[in-house]
C-alpha cells in the first residue's frame, strides 16, 4: 500500500481550555505545504551493572509531536472575515481584533495564549485514514516576502502527544477559491524612505516554545508554553549613497527606526505588516544578478510591550 502526500489532510481548531481535544472538523482546514509531523520520544538509558557488556532495554520518558509547514499569506476574500491563516497566528501568542466588514487585525500578546488542536490525516484508502491528534500546540512562525513571489508563513508547532488511530476518510474540506496576492507594488518603507530597491524581507517572530514538566501529567509534560519573545529580520537594499540614505549612523547608535510593508490590492485580501522598533544590529555587502546590494539584519523590539509587529487583514 502507497500513501500518497498529496492526499493529506490537516485540520486544526482553537481548544476551548488548555489540551482540550476540540474534534477539528473539515471546515477547520489548513493550506499546508512541506508539511512534516514528527513523534518524538525521550530515550532513557539503562545503564544497569549485570555483568554484561551488553545494552539494557531502555524505556520512553517525554513524549511529543512536532509539527512545521508553511502556508501562503492571504485574506478571507471578506473585509472583516478572518482568515485561515488566523487561528495559526493566535496560538503563536497573538490576539484577533475583528471589526465588521472592515478588517481583522493580529498582534502580540503575553498572557492567555490560545493553543490548538491539530487533526493530521493520512489517506489509507478511499474510505479509511490514519489520524494523529494533537493537542495543546503552540508555536513560532517565520515570514518571507520575496519580490513576484507569493508570501509565505513558516510554523513550527510543539503539542501533545496522542497515539494514532485508524478513522473513516473525512469528507475533502472546500477550500474556496481565494488566490494569494504576489508581492509586488508593496510600498516597502523603512524610517519614511520608500526608495529602497528591495528583494526581499524575511521576520522570524522568535517564540521561545518550551515543555512544562509535571509528575502528575502524561508522559510528564503539563503544557507547552511560549515563554518568550526575540523577533528579528533581514532585508537587502540595493546599495545608495550615504548621503541617500546613512546606516551606518543607525547602526553605531542604535537608533529605532519603522518598518512596513502591504500586498494585494483586492477587497479582503489585503495584507499589512507593520513593525514599528526595528534595530540594524550589522551590515554587510551582497550580490543579487551582479549588482551590489547591502544585508541589513536587525532585531524588533517592543519597548510599551506587545506592539512587536501588527498584521492587518482588509
């Protein structure tokens, strides 16, 4: 029996208290691509003296899943609409601001993080699935805006583990119609200044994702937690004059600066980034089809707290 990728399906749904297995259904459907769930088990040695050289049988301690994929970044096709992609962002500790028919808008939190309940379904057959539940997940995400590409978002899920089980085929989920925007005409600004030439911008939001211990939990883990924040990003400009623009002064100071961008220009799929304190924390020249270009890494920072990015859906 092959098992073909192409067939997967995975579903996630916000749990409804911590680990709480919330039965995704298939309007709870995820767009995953290079998508990868990894079982993981602790191996505990048994380094017993009985007069061997040989190994002794070893037993499983922790026990959890990893999940990562990506998916493109677009809207709900509706002004005021959440997007699919929404309920991934809040249990990477961001809160949702829904206003009707205007727009939906995420940003970072630090308390009351939502987690999920991931269902991954392998197709056996025409009419039977493997499934694999997880539940209690959180996590990071990474962002890559690359000039005419689509826009893609990076996750890295941690949740608990539940042992897999053979399931009825659920029914396909329809996914719609909604294409993403590429990234062009994105109005790039970094510090007020829209005339860099700019390839491409990466964010990676930088959650710590980390395993509480508890003796009174399953294989010992009592959550995942998201126990911090450092988000930080690169760009790469092509190469001006000082006097067009000095970074280096921004660098040897430290000086805060703004950082924005958009794409599409459809009616509810239109996505802003805003980063407001970004820091330049080197530079280094660059390449791109010959032409010389400048690397420009920085870090976020959030001195009010929670204002580290906003994503805004219209």
């Amino acid at each position: 029996m092959s098992v073909l990728l192409k067939n997967d399906i995975l579903l996630a749904k916000i749990e409804t208290g911590y680990g709480v297995d919330t039965a995704p259904s298939s309007t709870d459907f995820v767009e995953a691509m290079d998508l990868s769930v990894s079982i993981t088990g602790e191996t505990l040695e048994r380094n017993l003296n009985r007069g061997s050289l040989s190994a002794i049988s070893s037993k499983v301690g922790k026990r959890y899943v990893d999940i990562s994929f990506s998916s493109e970044l677009k809207g709900s096709g509706t002004e005021g609409i959440a997007p699919n992609i929404g309920k991934l962002f809040q249990a990477c500790a961001f809160s949702e601001t829904v206003v009707a028919d205007t727009s939906v808008t995420y940003k970072p939190i630090s308390a009351d993080i939502p987690s999920l309940t991931f269902y991954f379904y392998e197709k056996l057959t025409s009419t039977t699935s493997k499934l694999t539940k997880v539940t209690g997940c959180r996590g990071t995400f990474t962002m890559d805006f690359s000039a005419s590409e689509i826009a893609k978002v990076s996750f890295d899920f941690k949740g608990l583990y539940n042992e897999p089980t053979d399931v009825t085929t659920p029914s396909t989920p329809n996914f719609g119609t909604i294409k993403p925007p590429i990234v062009e005409n994105s109005a790039f600004t970094f510090n007020s200044n829209t005339s860099l030439i700019v390839q491409q911008l990466s964010l990676d939001l930088g959650n710590g994702v980390v395993m509480s211990d508890d003796i009174n939990a399953n294989a010992g883990i009592g959550q995942i937690f998201i126990n911090s924040r450092s988000m930080s990003g690169n760009f790469n400009p092509e190469v001006v004059s000082v006097s067009a623009y000095n970074w280096y002064t921004d660098w040897e100071s430290a000086t805060s600066r703004s950082l924005s961008l958009g794409i599409g220009s459809v009616a509810g799929n239109i996505v802003d980034i805003s980063v407001p304190e970004v820091t330049v924390t080197s530079l280094s020249s660059g390449e791109r089809d010959g032409l010389r270009t400048m690397e420009v890494p920085f870090q976020v920072s959030s001195d009010a707290g929670n204002e580290d990015i906003t994503i805004g859906f219209t």
